[in-house]
C-alpha cells in the first residue's frame, strides 16, 4: 500500500479513523524554516469535524503533537515526526457494517485486494486520514512563504448552488466568514440552507472547491512525465471524493476557438506576461509565472442515513440504512485539505527546481 507523496519533500501518513490516533513524516524539509505551531493547530482546526451544523457531530481535538525534527521553533533539516490522537471514536456505531459492503465506499475493493477491512468508519479509507496531510502541507506552506508563493482555496460551487462572479472579482478575504468557506455571503446562505435540507432528508450532495496559487515563479514541472497539472492532479485526486480536476478554463476551453483560448504574450516592464491566463499559469507543463488556478470536483459523500440496496460479503442481498456520524457536504472541511495538497505539490517542485 503506497502511503507517501513526493520526490525531496516527501510526507508518509499513518493511522486509521478508529485506532489510537493518525500522524505522519515529512522528510525532506530544508533546515532553518520557522514552525509556527499555532499557524499549523490554525490550520488543522479548520478541517477538524463538528465545527458547525453542517458537518459531523464527531468531536475531536485534533491537537497536533510534534514528535522530532524541530529545535527552538525550526526545522532541523530532519524527519518531522507528528501524531494526532483520536480521542472520540465511536467504533460500535459500525458493528452493524461488518460484513455489509456500502455503496460507493471502498469496503468491497479493499476486502477483495487486501484481504482484510477495518469496518470502523473505513478504517484507513476514512477521510479522518486527511487530518493528518492538513499538518504536513501546513508545513510546506510554512517553507513556501519563504519563497513568496500562497495559495487559497474556496467553495465555488454547492450542487446546483454555485458562486455568481470570477473570483478575480471577488474579496477572497471573504472565505472563512461562514461555515461553507465561499467568499460571496449571499451564495454561501443559500449554500448552508440547502446542505441542511438534505441533512434532514438523510441525503448528501458535492461541489467544486476552487484554487489559485500566487507568487509561482517560472520553470515548476517537467514537460512530460512530472507536469505541473499532472503532479496538481494526482494530489487532489488523491483526497476523498474527489472525481475531478480541471486548470485554466478546463472543460470549459471545449467550446473555444484557438484563437479566443490561446494566450498572447506581451511586456510588462522587463518582465514576460500574458494578456490573459487561459492556461491557468502552466503551458507545457510548466509554470509560467502567472496565477496558477485549478478547480476540483467533489461527489456526494457516500455515507447517508437514506435506505440503501446493497450485498454483504455472503452475496446476499441487504438493505442498508447507515448509521454513525458524516458530513452531508464534504466541501466546507476539504478546503485546507486541497490548500495543503497543492502545497506539498509545490514545494516539492520548488526544490526539485532548484
């Protein structure tokens, strides 16, 4: 089972939603990098569950505890160990769960592949491991403003619900005043009452969380194996629910002439530009300087209370009406996931670079 990204800047995670507790390595990271241990609890309090009425009433803490690889407040240069401790596991809410394969879930492939599952809560499939790549690219922010480079992600889009201006036209500082982190309040308030509609209804629903990256320097990527979009995409595909990824204008160039898609180079003083940014800050798979943008597409959260067909591991056929606790949208806790994805895809390039 691979269970570590990247090349120099690597990060291991480890840990299931219902064991003792979850954590990782980060190798990789240059010494002298300033580890601002509020900035990291900050940004693992942003995905952490029962933050509000819309997401899993699971409790948990989530206190970051940092093992090695800091000294007086910096990177040393060597592994950074941490752990997290699950402190509210509910595990007898899947007793019922043991020998039933739900929908959409990963309770079949793993059982086929592996052998073996951990029925309690999705055991290492569960989204409670992402709690743990929320540290590591916190991190990896960390070392990345030192280079200049920040990114943010937001909810752009809630089912049908979806954000009514370019973000180029929208205050981004915006984005952590309501629950459902999208910066235009008046489409978030639709956003958060449709999300607790289908929480009553038992049901789920998806979006999109949208991404810019600024202060990208020219020349992260590789033009053919290790493009930048491609190593972006791997990293968001690599979260829960995610069924999709675009950069640029995405699917939307389909209906574009070549002409209106291309991007015209111009003179900005002494520096290169582009009058427009079609390509999304990569051409060639590589950076060109300009704001990287990126959009990833989240499905329905599988796990709902609505009652389901199914097959338990016999064959037989079930009907399934799940119980524990789920997100009816993931979208509002997966925001500092996509941001600490992207990061981790960015500084290892960085310093593959240089």
């Amino acid at each position: 089972m691979s269970n570590t990204i990247g090349k120099l800047f690597t990060f291991t995670s480890f840990g299931e939603s219902h064991g003792k507790g979850i954590g990782g390595i980060v190798d990789g990271c240059p010494s002298g990098i300033e580890i601002d241990e509020t900035f990291i609890q900050n940004e693992l309090n942003r995905r952490r569950p029962g933050q509000s009425d819309i997401s899993t009433p699971r409790k948990e803490g989530d206190k970051v505890e940092f093992l090695s690889g800091i000294f007086e407040g910096k990177s040393t240069g060597t592994p950074i160990a941490f752990v997290i401790w699950n402190e509210n596991q509910h595990s007898f809410d899947y007793d019922h769960l043991k020998e039933v394969y739900r929908p959409s879930h990963a309770d079949f492939t793993y059982q086929q592949k592996y052998g073996i599952r951990d029925h309690r809560g999705g055991g290492r499939s569960s989204a409670r491991e992402t709690a743990s790549r929320v540290v590591a690219g916190a991190i990896a922010k960390l070392a990345l403003k030192n280079y200049g480079i920040d990114i943010t992600a937001f909810t752009s889009q809630v089912g049908h619900i979806a954000m009514t201006q370019n973000f180029e036209t929208t205050d981004l500082s915006l984005i952590e005043s309501n629950v459902v982190r999208c910066p235009q309040p008046e489409v978030a308030e639709k956003m958060i009452e449709y999300i607790k509609e289908l929480k009553k209804e038992g049901d789920s629903i998806g979006g999109i969380i949208s991404c810019i990256i600024k202060g990208v320097p020219v020349g992260l990527g590789e033009p053919i194996f290790d493009k930048l979009q491609a190593r972006l995409a791997q990293a968001m595909l690599s979260i829960n629910a995610t069924h999709g990824f675009d950069y640029g204008r995405g699917f939307e160039g389909v209906s574009l002439k070549g002409s209106e898609m291309n991007d015209s180079f111009i003179k900005e003083g002494n520096k290169v530009s582009t009058k427009t940014n079609n390509s999304g800050g990569v051409q060639g798979g590589i950076s060109n300087g300009q704001d990287i943008y990126f959009r990833v597409l989240f499905k329905p959260v599988a796990t709902i209370s609505k009652k389901q067909d199914t097959l338990d591991i016999h064959t037989n056929e079930v009907e399934l009406e799940a119980r524990g606790r789920h997100d009816p949208c993931v979208l509002p806790r997966a925001v500092p996931i996509v941001e600490a994805m992207a990061a981790l895809t960015l500084i290892d390039l960085y310093l593959t670079k240089n």
